[in-house]
C-alpha cells in the first residue's frame, strides 16, 4: 500500500470527481482496499476544506456521468442498505465499533464484483451524511407496553413541555433551555426519554407546514407558473417560497 502521506496528498490535492478519486485510489491499492477506505472516510471532510493548490493532482477520467447516473440507479439502494446495516450493527452493539468499516467493506465487497463496481460504493458511501462513523452508544428500547405506561407517567410533565412550546418564545434556544431544565429535574432515565420524544414531536409539529400553507403554496405555484416559463419554475417557487417565510415571520409565527 502506499504510504499514508501519500493517500492523504492525493485526497488533499486532487483535481477531479470524486469518484474518479476513489477508483485511482482502489486501483493502485487493490491489495489493501479496506485501508484506504477506511482513511478516506475519516479523513475526506477535513481534507475536503484545502483549497487546490497549485501543485494539483490531475485525475484522469474513469467514470462517465452517464455511468454513475447508472450507477446509482442499479446500485445506490444496495449501497445504502449495506452501509445502513453496518451502521444499525454497530449501534446496537451487534458489531464492535472499531471493526465498523471493516464489517462495511465487507458487505461491499461480497456484493460488488468489479472495481469499478467497488469504486462508485466507495465513493457513494463516501458522499453520505452517515460518514465518517461516529459511535453513539447503544439506544434504550422499550417495548409498546412499557412506552405506553410511561407516557401515562409522565402526563405533568407533558403539561409542563406543552406550556412551554405555546408560551411564544421568539428563539429556539429559549425553548430548548427551559425543555432541558424540565429533563434535567426527572430522575428515571425511561421517563427522560419519553419526555423528550414528545418536546421533539411537538417540534416537528411546529416545523410542518399546515394546510392552509400548504393549499396557499399550490395555489400560488400555479398562479405565478402561468406567467414563468419552464425555465423560470424553480425561480418561482423560491419567490413564493420567500413570500410565505416572510409572511409567517411578520406574523409572529414561532420558530
């Protein structure tokens, strides 16, 4: 394998796409794909921040944009179901979190044949929000019965989030401060996590559209379509987009 200093200069320097990227790099390492891998993935975003230099590594082109497109209509499921699996088995404690791109690389490879199949995975996964891993331990689980008996629990407390979300706190943080405060003074940990479930639905609740936005939005994407070109839809819909956003802030909509 080629020397780390060298993997991260061509990580760090490369003039090209990234998953023409990935395919130089699994080729002139066929022998130690996972290493490479695995030090792509946890070091490609803060490599990602260097602007080129003007010592540039050209890549050539290995790839089409015709064929990725392809790619990823054949394969992108599959890819995000094994790097999803992975992912799932570790937080669950089902797969040690230092063998996580081992395990990874394992199910790329027992699926994907070529290596130009192996580089778009590589650079797929690379590309996704889930990566580099981070641990976050194993989640608590309950079963439907016990959720349901500590809802019932934790009715004054519901009480007390509710209050606080229909109060009209102007920032997210005010709201936050005061649901944290709430947690912090249970002291069973089943209880904390349902109460915090519901702060977080009734915060998805706020986040949602109603109706009514929803119906203006329609309406107002086909009044301002009649008089935008094609080429203009997507213009027009930030328009109305901004419009509606303005509207709910001069309105006092909470945030």
């Amino acid at each position: 394998m080629k020397e780390i200093r060298e993997i991260r200069e061509l990580l760090k320097k490369a003039d090209g796409k990234t998953y023409d990227v990935c395919y130089k790099l699994l080729s002139e390492n066929e022998h130690n794909m996972l290493e490479v891998f695995q030090y792509a993935c946890e070091n490609h975003l803060e490599l990602r921040k260097n602007e080129l230099s003007d010592d540039r590594i050209v890549i050539e082109n290995y790839f089409t944009e015709e064929e990725i497109a392809t790619y990823i209509f054949i394969h992108g499921a599959t890819v995000r179901g094994i790097l999803g699996s992975a992912v799932k088995n570790c937080a669950y404690g089902i797969v040690d979190e230092k063998d996580f791109y081992k395990t990874l690389w394992q199910g790329v490879s027992a699926l994907l044949i070529t290596l130009k199949d192996k580089a778009f995975a590589f650079y797929y996964i690379l590309n996704d929000r889930r990566i580099p891993y981070q641990h976050i331990g194993i989640p608590l689980y309950m079963d439907k019965e016990t959720y349901a008996k500590k809802i019932e629990e934790s009715k004054s407390i519901f009480n007390k989030i509710n209050y606080i979300f229909e109060i009209g706190f102007r920032f997210k943080n005010e709201i936050s401060s005061l649901v944290l405060r709430c947690i912090d003074e249970i002291e069973n940990e089943e209880l904390r996590v349902v109460a915090l479930a519901h702060a977080f639905s009734l915060h998805t609740k706020e986040m949602s559209p109603s109706k009514d936005i929803n119906d203006a939005l329609l309406r107002r994407i086909d009044a301002r379509l009649e008089d935008n070109l094609e080429d203009k839809v997507f213009d027009a819909l930030k328009d109305i987009l901004d419009e509606i956003e303005k509207e709910e802030s001069d309105s006092g909509v909470k945030e």
